[in-house]
C-alpha cells in the first residue's frame, strides 16, 4: 500500500457509531466545564463587552454611565449567554481536536495534510474579526448612534432659540436653549440590548473574516479558481456590500469598515488559490500528467 492510501477503517457501523459517541460526549464534556469556567468570570466579561458604550457615554459628557436591566432574570440570562459563547470559545480547540480524530482515519494523508492547516488558521481568523469587531467596530458604531441622539436633541433645544432670537444676536448657548416644557429624551441603555449588538458584531466579522478559509478549501477541491475568483471582482464587491448591510448596524462607517476588511481577505483568497495551482501545476508536470492545450493556441489558419 501506498502512503497515501486510507487508513485501516474496516470497523462496522457500531463501532464507528460507539467512536463518534465518545467524541460527542468528550466535546461536550469540555463545552460544559468551559461554560462554567466562563460563568465565574462572566461579569468581568461583561464589562469588557460593554466598554465601547461606556466610554462612548463618557465622551459625551456623561461621567457616570449607567447600564439597567428590567426584569429579575434578565441580568442571569445576560451572564448565561456570555458563558455559553464564551464556553464555545474556549472549548473550540477540544471540540475541533475530537472532530478531527473522528474524520481523520477515513482521509488519504495529502486529504490530512491540506485540511489540518485550515482546521488551525479558522480559530485564528476567528478570533481576529472579534477582536477587530469590538475594538474598532463597536466603538465607532456606539459613538455615532449616541452621538447622533445627543446632537439632534441639541439641534431640538437651539431651534426655538434661534427663531426667536432678535436680528444680530449672538447665538444661544445649547445648555441654555433647553426648553422649560416638553420632554426631555434621555438614553437609558438596557444591558441584554447593548450585549445584542456587542455579540451580533462579534460574531459576524468573526464569520466575515473565515473567507479565506471558505474560497481556499474550494479552492484545493477544484470548486473555484483564482481566474474565476478574479472575473466575479464586482460581484464578489456587491456581495460584501449587501453582507454588511444586513449584519452591521445601520450606519454606514460600520458597514464600510466590514467592507475594507473583508475585501482584501477576497483577494488574499485568490493569491493563495492561485499558489495551490501553481503547485498542483507543478506536481502534475513533474509527474508527467500535465497536458498544455497547445492546440488552443495555435491560430485557425494552422490548424487542419
């Protein structure tokens, strides 16, 4: 038998059934030790997530931010949900270990060669889009929906100011111009709801920035090129586009960020599609199996 032959794999189904109960069981093991570990520390946790928010408060002059929940079990689930996310983090590396043993006997050695990078770079991508999600992106998207409420009710305030203001006048101060009746609108931010938007952008750049992973696996099973890759550029732009739409908050700033992220991750997908043709290329030819299409290049005045 060859190197690259599979490996010994004749167990019957039971076996193979009794294998993969054992892998379920050791992943979840690890995903309910890792949901509690997380549990113990999910408050600190929670603040980290809710840093961008604070400090957006914070800049806008409210020098003691304030979070509310308003049910008994809200703040319980909020810390529940951080565990369970957190849990799936932390016990991703176990859970992808298990998978990998379960799949691994039944891959040719060139199929756990190619793979077993991919299985490596997607935690790493992961974690990447998160962070770039909640130090850059959330920040930007929390100070423009708060600074956009606290400059329209500014604007509110100044306008009656200003249209009754004599010809010549100074222009009123906007602290001063608050109006005596009316009601005053406040933000009140609610715990669950701010950690909605925190995850949400987590998850999708984190989603977003697995690309490579996606279009180089297609790329090493034959399914997509680098020159198909390349012609579908504008579409492959809209695509993005519409993706960042739909999960980034309605602002533009946080969908063209998604959008410079994610793009240059297309193009670093057909540099890296483009070597493992060029490598395919170059085991073919050096195994003799590489047939140039020489006729197609032939003009149709020499050809018979």
């Amino acid at each position: 038998m060859s190197n690259d032959d599979i490996d010994n794999s004749s167990a019957p189904l039971v076996e193979h059934l009794a294998e993969l109960r054992n892998r379920l069981i050791w992943a979840v093991s690890a995903f309910v030790v890792a949901m509690i570990l997380c549990f113990a520390v999910a408050d600190p946790i929670l603040r980290i997530l809710l840093r961008p928010i604070e400090e957006a408060m914070r800049a806008l002059g409210n020098p003691n931010p304030v979070m509310q929940y308003t049910a008994p079990q809200e703040y319980f689930f909020v810390l529940v949900r951080i565990s369970m996310v957190g849990g799936l983090a932390l016990s991703f590396p176990v859970i992808a270990y298990q998978l990998w043993r379960f799949v691994a006997p039944g891959l040719y050695r060139s199929e756990k060669q190619a793979f077993l990078p991919f299985l490596i770079a997607s935690p790493v991508l992961f974690v990447a889009g998160a962070l770039f999600a909640h130090y850059i992106v959330t920040p930007i998207a929390m100070n423009f929906f708060l600074g956009f409420a606290d400059a329209s009710s500014m604007l509110a305030a100044m306008i009656p100011a200003l249209v009754d203001a004599p010809a010549g006048a100074p222009l009123p101060d906007a602290a001063a111009a608050v109006p005596s009746e009316g009601i005053e609108i406040v933000f009140q931010g609610k715990v669950n709801e701010t950690l909605d938007i925190s995850l949400k952008l987590i998850i999708a750049f984190g989603l977003c920035f697995q690309l490579p992973v996606l279009l180089t696996l297609m790329g090493k099973a034959g399914l997509a090129s680098s020159a198909g890759l390349a012609s579908v550029r504008k579409y492959a732009m809209v695509t993005i586009l519409l993706v960042a739409a739909l999960v980034t908050p309605p602002d533009v700033m946080s969908q063209v960020i998604l959008f410079s992220a994610v793009y240059p991750l297309y193009e670093v997908s057909i540099f890296l599609i483009r070597r493992i043709e060029r490598k395919r290329e170059a085991d073919l030819r050096a195994q003799g199996l590489w047939m140039d299409d020489e006729d197609d290049d032939k003009p149709e005045a020499s050809k018979p």
